[in-house]
C-alpha cells in the first residue's frame, strides 16, 4: 500500500492559516487548554506535500527541521495561533513523489517529536489501494478504545472519519475546542493519527445536537472548530460546509457533508415541498468531479446512512432526501460512472446493503458498508429490516477496510469489517457486476 508509515508524534513544515477565520472572532484567545502538545495529525497526504497539525499550549512555540531521504532539507521556526486556540497547520509543498521524508519538532519544555513519511506515487502508477473508516467514538463511555490499534494494524493508506468523532452536542466553541482537544489526545488514536493520512466529515453530534441538519444556532462556531482542528484538503465552498475529497490510486474518495446545508434549498419543481439535503452547489460539484474521477473506484462517503432501513422516528437518513439521492443516482448513470461504492455510519449498526432499487438510475446496484461504532453502545431498534441487506451485526466496536486492486477486466474490491483485537467480522468481495464493470 501507497503512503504510511510516520513514526510518533511530530509535526511539519512552514506555518500557514489554512483557512480564512471569522472576522468576529478573530481575536478569540485559546480556552481551556490542557498542559499539553496535542498532536500532530498528518492530513492531506499527496505525491508532491502534506499537511500537519498540531496544537501547543501556553503560547508555547516549536522549531521543526525537515529531512529529504536523509539530509537537511529546510529548517524554521513554527508558532502556533492564538486566534485557532493555539493549533497549526504545517504545509509541506513542493515534496518528490515516493520519496522518504524525516521532520523533527524541538517542543519548548519537551522531549524531541519526529514524524517520518514516504509521499505516494503519481496516482496512475499506483496499484492498490487502503483505506479505513469509522464513526461513533465515545471517549466518554468508552475509556479505552482498542479500535485504534486494529485500524493502524491493517497499514491503512489512509483513515476517514465520518462523523460523532468526538461527541460533541453543543454549538458552543469553548466546548467544541475542548472535545475536538479530549478526542486527539485518545492514546490509542494518537500514534495512528501521526502515522497515516486523516481525513474526517461530521455528522449530528459534531455539528450540533442529536439528528440536525442546517441552519442549527451557532453552527459557525462548529465549523470555525472543525477547521481549527483538522488538516483537510478543503472545507466546502470555503464559506459553509465542510466536504472533500482526496485520492490514492484506484480509490477516489469524496465526502459529502449531509449537515451543513440540510433542507436551507429548494429541490425540484416549486410546490414540490421537497428540500435539498446537500444544496445545489455541493450537489452539482460532487456529480462533476465524481463523473470526472479516472480512479477505478469512487467512494461516496458520509455521516448518514444511504438508506432508509434506520430507528422508529429518525429523519436523518438519505431517505428523507431520497429524490436528491435519485437524482445524483441518475445523473451519474447518464454519465456512465463505474465504480461506486457508498459508506456510511450514524446508526450504531456496522451493516452491507445491496442497492438493488439504484439500478434503474445507475445502471447497477451499489453496494453500501455502513461502519458504526468505533466505541459506543449499539442500537437494537437500528436493526431494521431492508430488502437488499447482505449483513447486519451488534457490536460496540468495529471499523471499515476498503481495499482496492487494479485488475484486467475490473478492480477487485474487498471490504472488511474490523473488531478491537483486528478479527474480521466479515468479508465482502464486491461483485463487478455491482460496480457496473
């Protein structure tokens, strides 16, 4: 697999902002912060850079000396934002494709930090593909979270997070900062953050309370903390929401924010009463790209569920917004995209449905893996039935391997799901039928 293997903690490069802060809260100063270097978490991992984050309490500052197979390359101060509650972004721009890289982080008052790194090859050299995915992690009522360590077993080119990573059910951004903060300080988490590429979407308890969409009070601030504490590629339309996408070889990846922009638009024709889950920006811009992906396999990831198999009364599923879903269906079928695959999370149920009912509009039936949770309690009443479930299992802890290989006629795709001593809860090989090969 492309891409891996960063020793411990560490950070990067030079500093940047990242992301352009609100203006009314500029001057917000770091709150609650524990006596400690936070970090670092690699992101963005691409053949030609990287991004890191880390945050340093205190004010505290850092020098980072970075090595290229070996040698010196580039050395500089690093110091933290008071306006990001004392977090960084480390860029690492201009790097060699399949190149071994070194940084070492002197920390004020700390013992030395050092993160190592091999960049991916360009994406049409690269063969195979891994990445893990997960949601739902408690560090309230799960202390110890072993899912961790299965998930950096499986030498992942990459980790998705896909929302309830941490919970967090307030819009308030003092507490947001302090349980993004809780939540990167996971033991468990902490060495498999240095280590592999993170990429991450919210979803109801991480953007606000429990089942919202849209317009919830204070989002913004939810999504000022969102950017503060992630290395992303980007953040939605660079004004709301927080979608993305990243590659790795065969495996595109696109992840959808389904909370943002939940019910703010219109959908279809006036009077329909219907609204749009993702907003026609996003929605028109995902259809685009993932029509325009020359990876064998596009994966469409996000918080929710892809169907409508879910709890008595809950509303956030793709099926409240099952016309929009219909339409992005359709549209990719009129495009003649191959490959999709849907993961979801949400519901405390790690499941595999068949989308036999998408045919008619994609042209196949995608096969949806539903990874939750990481570590909480499971959901009986989840249990629901659905005519296309392949599979469906109680466990308060468990995560998502998608493994992607080049082949002939059609890639080989196999999905795994994962338990807390790595035992394989079960296996699904993809039938290329179902990826429209």
């Amino acid at each position: 697999m492309e891409s891996r293997r960063c020793a411990l903690a560490g950070s990067f490069l030079s500093l940047v902002g990242a992301v352009q802060l609100p203006a009314q809260e500029a001057a917000a100063p770091a709150t609650g912060a524990p006596d400690a270097t936070i970090g670092p978490v690699l992101g963005d991992l691409r053949p030609d850079g990287a991004k890191v984050w880390l945050r340093l309490d205190g004010g505290r500052t850092a020098r980072r000396t970075l090595f290229e197979d070996g040698a010196p390359r580039s050395r500089g101060p690093l110091k933290p934002r008071v306006d990001a509650d004392g977090t960084a972004v480390l860029e690492l721009e201009r790097l060699r494709p399949g190149t071994d890289y070194r940084v070492l982080l002197e920390v004020e008052g700390e013992a030395d930090l050092e993160v190592t790194f091999t960049t991916p090859r360009p994406h049409a050299e690269v063969t195979s593909a891994r990445v893990v995915f997960g949601s739902c992690a408690s560090h309230d009522r799960f202390e110890a979270q072993p899912i961790w360590t299965s998930m950096a077993a499986v030498e992942p080119d990459a980790v998705v997070l896909l929302g309830d990573t941490p919970y967090i059910d307030s819009t308030e951004l003092a507490r947001q900062r302090r349980r993004y903060r809780e939540f990167w300080s996971i033991p468990e988490l902490r060495p498999l953050a240095a280590s592999v590429p993170v990429y991450a979407t919210w979803d109801d308890h991480d953007f606000a309370t429990n089942d919202q969409v849209g317009a919830q009070p204070g989002r913004e601030r939810s999504r000022r903390a969102f950017i503060e504490y992630h290395p992303q590629p980007s953040f939605g339309d660079g004004e709301g929401g927080i979608y993305t996408s990243f590659r790795r070889g065969p495996m595109e990846v696109f992840l959808v924010d389904t909370r943002w922009f939940g019910d703010e638009e219109a959908f279809g024709e006036p009077g329909s009463g219907q609204t749009s889950l993702l907003g026609a920006v996003q929605r028109e811009q995902l259809i685009a790209e993932v029509s325009a992906s020359e990876a064998d396999v596009k994966v469409l990831a996000c918080g929710m569920v892809w169907n409508g198999a879910v709890r008595p009364g809950k509303r956030d599923c793709w099926w409240t917004w099952r016309h929009e879903l219909d339409g992005i269906l359709s549209a990719l079928g009129a495009a003649k995209v191959k490959g999709v695959v849907l993961v979801g999370g949400d519901v405390h149920r790690p499941r595999i449905i068949r989308h036999g009912d998408a045919r008619e509009r994609l042209g196949y039936a995608p096969i949806e893996f539903v990874s939750s949770p990481m570590a909480n309690h499971p959901i009986a009443a989840a249990a629901a039935p659905h005519p296309g479930l392949l599979w469906d299992a109680t466990a308060d802890s468990v995560a998502f391997v998608l493994e992607v290989e080049v082949g002939e006629s059609a890639p080989r795709v196999e999905g795994r799901m994962i338990g807390p001593k790595n035992e394989v809860l079960r296996t699904h090989l993809v039938d290329p039928e179902d990826l429209g090969y």
